[in-house]
C-alpha cells in the first residue's frame, strides 16, 4: 500500500516538474510547479515528517511560489520569448547535461545503505516529528542556524536600502 | 470498511452543519447590518425573510453561468473550486468538542495555515485569468493582502503554540484548560488582538475588503464570475470566517472548555455540553464580524499594508518575546 502511493507521488512529482518545464505559459508551469510541491509535501508525509511537509506548503507553496507569480504579472509576458536561448547552443547542452550527471552521481555517492542515527523512526514516531526536529536543530545545528538567519537579513536590509533610495531618488 | 463508512458520514454531517450555518449567516448579516442601518433587513420571504437564504440559493442555482471569450477557461473555471476545496479541506481538523473531530492531526495548526495559503492561488488565478483589468487589480491586491497578514497571524498563534506546547489543537485546548486563567485571551493580550485584526485581512471582510473595494473595482477578483461559480467564491468566504471564528475560540478562548474559576463560582454550567460552548464562542466571533462591517469604513490599501508590517508584526514580536520569557521564567 505504501509503496503504490509512493510511487503516485514519484511519478507525479516528475511528471509535473516535466511539464512545468515544457510549457509555453509561465502561469501555466507555475501551476505545474504547484502540483509539484504539493505532492513533495506529500512524500514528506509519507516519511513521517509531517512538520516539513506543512513548511514545504506554508514556505514554497505559498509564499515563495507567489513571489514568482507577481515576477511573471509584473513583467507582464504576454508572448514568449522567441530569441534563441542559452540552451540552444550544442555545447552548452553537453556542459548542462554533465553538470547534472556530477550532481546525480554525488547523491549517488552519498546514499548510505542501512544508515543507522540516533533518531531512529520509532524514536521519531514516539516523540513527534515537530519536537525531535526542534532538539536537533537548536541543539546540534544551533550555529548553522544563526549563521543562515543572518544570511535572510541581508538580504532583506538590501531590499529595504533599495527601496530607500528609490524613495529619495538616490541622495541617501 | 465500517470505519471507512463511519468517516463519510462524519465528514457529511460536519459538511452540511457548516453549510447550513454559512446560508444563514448570510441572513443574519442582512438582518444584523439592517438594524445598524434602522433598517428591518429582508422580510418578505417566510415569517421575517427566514426563507430567503434558500430563495437565493434557488435563484443562484439556475442562472447562466458566463464565461468570458478572451478568458484562460480552464484556470477561470477551476478557480473557485480551488479557493472553496482549500478553504473546507480545514474542517477536517478543527475539534468542535474534546471527542469529535475528523482527523486528529499532531500539526493541526500548521495545517490549517498550510492550506489558507494555498487558498490564496484560486483568487490570483480567479483574477488573471478573468482577463479583466478590475479582476487582476483585485486579485493581487487580494495575494499581497494575505501574504502580509499571514506573517502576523502565525506570529500571534505561535504565541499560543509556545505556551501550550503543542500543535494539536485539541491539546492546544487541553493546555489552556489548565493554566490560571482558563483561557489565553487574558494573558496574551496583544496576540489576541493581532490575531482578529490579521483574521479579518485574512479572510477579506470589511475593514479590509480592498479586493471587492466597490468604489473602485467593481467586485475585484468576482468581477467576471456569475452564478455557481460566484456562489462557491461566496460560501469559500463564508466557510472561511467560520474557520478563522473556531481558530480563535480553540486558540484564545478555550475551545470547548469553561475557565475553571467560573465553573468554580458558578458549578451547575458544568452540566452544559462542550459543543454548545464552542458554538457560543464562535457565534461571538462571528457577530464581532458583521458588527464591524456594519461600523467601520474600508481603509485605504497604503494604510492597509503599514498596519500590517508596522504595527501587527511588531507587536505579534513582541508577544511572542513576552511568552517566550514568561515561559522560560515561571
């Protein structure tokens, strides 16, 4: 049983990243895209990490993927692109193609079978995904987490320094 | 297989009270703003209008659903359907007493805001898709609108879930239950008032309905949409105030409980049923919404959008930083 919607979830995942990819509309793939995080959301549920499942939703689903949609709206392509592209060139192909071979050969690499932590799944089952993620990351990954919270602000006082000086048109 | 059968009915039975409470909410908005007005409201259908959610449920029904020619068909018709599935799919995990609800998700709460922020797409899409200048200008008036008020209505409930421990909101209750107070409106004031005022942007009613600003947008998002299809924009709206009215009585007003210092006074209201509790609670929250429609003046969207960064945010912050030391401390 688990194993059919898992691969429900597989193939739809990239089915509709395929599709997202191939279509002429951005709006279009964007929805595409939409059906896509949902589904991964769904494949976290399937592992037992539900928390990650409903951020997948909250973070990319809702908001990241809207800041696109209001990219799309505001450059407002009503027509698509009909220059040749960077990826019609032969070579560049081949460069794109062995980029991503290193990287699916890297995750390859680095699948460990029978991979054995202290977080087992019972361990997890027992205290609830949300709690067992929390004590790791402010216990165990505390600094990376700070570090990357400073990684947000910067950009965000970019935006905001941006915004300013459109607003005084230039003279700080 | 019983089980299966079992959760249909529920699920039906929860369905339909939910649709027959958004039917006359519709009325008792009408009757509720026609006193603010001194007005008497509809009369005419039945003995004080009371049939006329179902007159206009009938007339809805059979009206010519319009679509328009340069619209994109497939995304215009599939909108409201997105807003509506999205919106009721929260049904599932609100608990209406301590031994009813649907599913009993550990992150109910996360849940819930999850699928309000998928809800929002229907409206974008219903908005670009109508091929309309009024619809679009609503529609991402609409997705900016409940992007901003989002972040303040996670901050004031992440207060909630800091205090009680938990994502449950069944145990949210529970949790609440057992402090001092009973509930946690009393001591998390400012949460509590961040989250109605993000509850009301959230959800796009009055003071904040600049998607449908009439004045200047016609009908916004709606503007294109006629019969069912209007009529399912509608009932998502209706279904959503009633989620964001039961958020508010689990999360700040002890759900199906009775603070203990009240039951400690008064001890027959023990006898009284959970549900009967819960729906006071909500009923409440629902007048306070059509009491501000009938009161407030819409605000502009410049000032919308500065109470919701400068002002709610801050202070959902602040809250947060209080519970978090209150917490720590006690």
């Amino acid at each position: 049983m688990v194993k059919i919607i898992f691969v429900y979830f597989a193939i739809l995942i990239i089915a509709s990243a395929l599709a997202a990819i191939t279509r002429k509309n951005l709006v279009y793939s964007l929805f595409w895209i939409l059906l896509m995080f949902i589904h991964l959301g769904g494949l976290y549920l399937l592992l037992n990490a539900e928390f990650l499942a409903m951020v997948q939703l909250i973070v990319y689903a809702g908001a990241i993927l809207v800041m696109f949609l209001f990219v799309i709206f505001l450059l407002n392509l009503k027509e698509e692109i009909k220059e040749a592209v960077f990826l019609h060139k032969w070579s560049s192909r081949l460069y794109g193609i062995l980029f991503l071979l290193f990287f699916a050969f890297l995750g390859v690499w680095s699948f460990k079978n029978n991979f054995k932590g202290i977080y087992s799944i019972e361990l997890i089952e027992k205290e609830g995904h949300t709690k067992v993620l929390g004590t790791v990351l402010f216990n165990e990954y505390l600094f990376p987490f700070l570090i990357l919270g400073f990684i947000l602000l910067v950009p965000l006082l970019g935006v905001g320094i941006v915004a300013l000086r459109r607003k005084t048109n230039g003279t700080t | 297989m019983l089980e299966f059968l079992l959760m249909i009915i529920k699920t039906m039975i929860v369905f339909a009270i939910v649709l027959a409470h958004v039917a006359y909410t519709t009325y008792a908005e009408r009757k509720i703003i026609g006193r603010a007005q001194a007005r008497m409201g509809p009369m005419e259908v039945g003995p004080h209008g009371l049939l006329q959610p179902i007159a206009d449920f009938i007339k809805i029904f059979f009206k010519e659903d319009i679509i328009p020619v340069k619209s994109e068909k497939f995304i215009f018709q599939i909108a409201p359907l997105i807003v509506l599935v999205f919106t009721m799919v929260n049904l599932t995990v609100i608990p209406f007493t301590a031994n009813f609800v649907l599913a009993d998700l550990n992150i109910g709460l996360l849940f819930i805001l999850a699928s309000a922020s998928i809800a929002v797409y229907g409206i974008i899409l219903a908005g670009w898709a109508s091929n309309s200048k009024y619809s679009f200008l609503g529609g991402l008036r609409s997705a900016s609108q409940v992007l901003s008020y989002e972040i303040a209505l996670a901050l004031s409930l992440a207060g909630v879930v800091l205090a009680s421990g938990s994502l449950n909101l069944k145990d949210i209750v529970i949790a609440q239950h057992n402090t001092i107070f009973g509930i946690y409106a009393i001591p998390q004031i400012i949460g509590f008032v961040v989250f109605i005022v993000a509850a009301f942007a959230e959800t796009n009613r009055a003071p904040f309905d600049l998607p449908e600003a009439e004045t200047e947008l016609v009908a916004g998002y709606l503007t294109e949409y006629s019969a069912f299809r209007y009529a399912l924009f509608f009932l998502a709206e209706y279904v959503a105030m009633y989620i964001m009215a039961s958020l508010c009585a689990l999360c700040f007003l002890g759900g199906w409980t009775v603070p203990k210092f009240i039951t400690h006074i008064f001890p027959f209201l023990h006898k009284v049923p959970g549900l009967l509790w819960f729906a006071i609670k909500v009923y409440a929250f629902i007048f306070l919404y059509i009491w501000v429609r009938a009161t407030f003046p819409r605000y502009r969207f410049d000032q919308l959008l500065n109470i919701g960064w400068k002002v709610l945010i801050p202070a959902g912050i602040i809250n947060l930083i209080i519970i978090a030391f209150v917490k720590k401390f006690h």
